[in-house]
C-alpha cells in the first residue's frame, strides 16, 4: 500500500457569495450574507472510495469493516430517527446481524461520551455487513437504498454519506463590522475525526492507493454536495471546478496537472 502524504500542503480555494443572496440584492447589513469557500484542489482530485477494492481498513486488525469500524454519531435527532425508519426495513436476509440488533438490551444504538451513535457489535458498526454474508458485505443501510432505487444518502446517517466532503461554518467579522457566514466544504482527512484520527493505521483520502477514480470528486459527489449545500451553489461551484479541468477529444474530463490544483495523493504529481 503506498505512502500517505502530509495534511498540510499547499492548495487552491475559491469563494463566492450565495447565488440566491446575490439575486435578491441581500446586503451584509440586512444579516443575510452567506459566503462559500471552496478546496478546488481536493474536488478536483481523482480520489475515490475503494472499500472492497483493496481498502485495507482504518484499523489492520478490522479492514472487513473499512471505515465504519466506530459507528456513526447521530448529528441530531431528525437523523437518527430517519435512520431508525430504514433499520425497520431490513430482514434477516439483508441485515448480517439483524437478530442483535432487536436485543432490548443491546440493539443498534448506544450512548458514547453522552452521545447517541450507532452499535459497535464485533468490532464494527453493527449494520456494517461482513464478507461471506449472503446479500453481501458493506453497509446494509446502503443496499437497501439500491434495493429500493434511492440514493444512499437518504437511508445512511448524515455522517456516513457526507464523508468524504466536511462542511464546515464559521461567522466571519469583515473590516467594517459587518459579518457573513462562511460555508466551507473540504477534505475530510484525518483532522477531520478529532484527536483520534492521527493514530488510524491507514486513511484514504491522503493515500495515493485511493486516487483512482474516473471523474473528479466534485461529480462522483455531486448528489452529496448539492444536498449539502443547495443546487444553485453547487452550480457554481461546479463552475469553478471545470474551469479547473481540461476535455480530450472523447468528452472526458481531466485536471490540468498545474500548482496547487494537483491533490498531493495523486499517483500523477510525482516530479512536478
């Protein structure tokens, strides 16, 4: 497995006003300035989940599970309870561990450090199916969705479908007093998971092994994004980034290898 690069490098960002702000003239005065910042360079890599294609998993003593080795936090209420909704839905034959998960005193919840998340049951999440299941190893959350033609991101919990987009707010105070939220969307790399994140034995996002894909992020996410964020600054967003990518002859769409576009993991930047 190849080498990890560093989290600190130098990368490209855009911002831009909210499209719908700026079409009905809202000021910064009127408190209703929202500010998009953007890492071109991580949507615009190749990076690509690989998890059944040679993911060795963020614990070596657990790759069965991938990433889903600590289970999901619930974000707030609405969340769990959308979730709680789909785990109604899965049988015995869609759902590996579908009887522990009807335990009154087990379940597929718990309580972490005061927070409700989803059950660490054999060393993963416990609706993280395992190889040799019959419907499957992954999520079964995930594959309900495909079963019923849905997007992944309406069955998975919030946390699980974002990943690996982090959405990120901060109040931004401007020279003059006024003020505007700004609304990062970047790569959610290790920081990204807390303290903990810097002793996973393996992570994707930084990993050559996982910059393979066959579009850039901002289009094999594009679904994610646009729930994140709204259609109209994911246009604009989408904007940037293809001014970001040049087209061969057949129509594909390929980054322009210049400074601070090329993600540090791409397999490609070596020598430049």
């Amino acid at each position: 497995m190849s080498e990890e690069t560093p989290l600190d490098t130098a990368r490209l960002w855009v911002e831009f006003p909210d499209p719908d702000d700026v079409e009905r003239g809202l000021s910064a005065e009127e408190g209703a300035d929202t500010v998009y910042r953007i890492d071109l360079t991580w949507l615009t890599s190749d990076y690509t989940c690989i998890f059944g294609n040679g993911c060795p998993g963020i614990y070596a003593d657990r790759p069965d599970v991938g990433c889903c080795a600590l289970g999901a936090h619930f974000t707030e209420k609405a969340d769990e309870k959308r979730v709680a909704k789909i785990v109604k839905k899965l049988t015995p034959e869609t759902w590996q561990f579908f009887e522990e998960g009807q335990k009154e005193n087990g379940g597929w919840t718990e309580v972490e450090d005061g927070a409700r998340k989803t059950r660490v049951h054999q060393g993963g999440c416990i609706l993280a199916n395992r190889p040799g299941f019959a419907a499957g190893a992954g999520c079964a959350l995930h594959q309900q969705a495909l079963r019923d033609g849905v997007d992944p991101l309406e069955h998975k919990p919030d946390v699980c479908w974002q990943l690996p987009l982090k959405r990120s707010y901060r109040t931004v105070t401007r020279g003059d007093g006024t003020t505007y939220l700004e609304v990062s969307i970047a790569e959610y790399d290790r920081r990204g998971w807390g303290e903990g994140g810097h002793d996973l034995d393996w992570y994707c996002t930084g990993n050559p092994a996982a910059h393979i894909g066959t579009r850039p992020v901002f289009r094999s996410c594009e679904n994610e994004l646009r729930e994140m964020i709204g259609d109209r600054p994911y246009e604009e967003l989408a904007r940037h980034c293809e001014a970001l990518v040049s087209r061969s002859r057949d129509g594909s769409a390929h980054r322009r290898l210049l400074p601070l576009t090329v993600h540090p993991a791409d397999p490609g930047r070596a020598g430049r």
